[in-house]
C-alpha cells in the first residue's frame, strides 16, 4: 500500500511539474514557436501594434515559414501580396524593394506590421475590421460596412460574409490568446 501511495504522489508531481513548465515549453517549441523575436519586438512598438498580434498573424499567415506562398501569390512571413507590399514601401520611402527583398523576414515582418497598424488606424482601432482587411482587402470590408451599415464598434465575427474571412479573423484571435498566455514579453 505504501508503495501505490508513494507512486500516486509521484505521478501528482510529476502531473503538475508537467502542467506547470513542460506543457507551456512543449507548446512554445512544438506548437506556438517565435521565430524572429526581435523583428516583432522591434516593429510592433515601432507601428503601435501589441507583439502578440504580430506573431499571431505571422503564425496565421505562414506558421513562420519564409518560403510560404499563397495561390494568389502572397509573400513572406506575413504573406504581403507583392502589389500591397511595394505601395507599403513607397509609404516608408523603400520605393525599390524587389519581391525578393520582400520576402526577406525582416523587412516582411516590418511591411506586414506597418500595414496592421495602418488598418488598425483606418478602422478607428476595431480589431476585427483591421483582421478582416488583412485577409480580405480594405475595399471589400469598406464595402461591407457601406452595405450592412456597420459601424466602428462592428464586433460580430459571424457577420463577415466570406468564409475565409471569418475563419481567418477567429484563427488570428486565438492565436493570439495562446502568444499572450506563452510570452510574456508579448503582452
């Protein structure tokens, strides 16, 4: 009996110790890594835009692979199409970036950061409508707004009427849950 109790206990720390630093390292390693810290960090305060939204949309876009590429063309860690990237570099006085330098992770993730700050700004700070201009583009969630008589304080996800936007806003914003709660420089 002793020796059942004893192995109990054993597997009560062990269960905690695994909860308490195992899951969450595992998690950061495996599951949520942060890749290019630095960058984030640095272009996140820079644009006034949290670090854990950055990493969250980077992760969303491309699961940090500098070689992803979507079939409408999208580039970099934070799949830039090339034409929104090159008017992104014109705004920040880099009018000559090659979709190679594009591509580049630093410079992609400073582009991709001045852009969510800029949508951010353009949607009065709504989240939601920033995420979705992301995805979808600026003109088809102006155009929603203009047809569903949203306003700057639009909350309804559900409402988005492309599929794809709506998964992606709802993907971003869990991602960022789990960034927050495994960073703590990201919040």
């Amino acid at each position: 009996m002793r020796v059942s109790t004893a192995f109990a206990w054993l597997i009560v720390v062990l269960t905690a110790y695994y909860v308490q630093y195992g899951q969450p390292y595992l998690a950061r390693q495996y599951a949520y890594p942060l890749v290019y810290e630095s960058a984030v960090m640095k272009n996140a305060s820079t644009y006034h835009v949290r670090p854990s939204m950055v990493a969250a949309v980077i992760y969303t876009e491309s699961k940090f692979d500098t070689n992803a590429k979507s079939l409408p063309g999208a580039i970099g860690l934070m799949q830039l199409m090339p034409d929104t990237a090159h008017w992104i570099g014109e705004q920040l006085n880099q009018p000559s970036l090659s979709d190679q330098d594009i591509k580049e992770p630093h410079t992609n993730i400073q582009l991709g950061t001045w852009y969510l700050s800029y949508l951010l700004e353009e949607f009065k700070g709504n989240e939601i409508l920033a995420l979705a201009a992301y995805n979808a583009g600026r003109g088809h969630v102006e155009e929603w707004m203009t047809t569903y008589g949203w306003k700057d304080d639009f909350s309804d996800i559900d409402a988005i009427p492309f599929q794809e936007t709506r998964d992606y806003v709802k993907r971003v914003m869990a991602n960022e849950k789990q960034y927050r709660s495994l960073y703590s420089q990201l919040r």
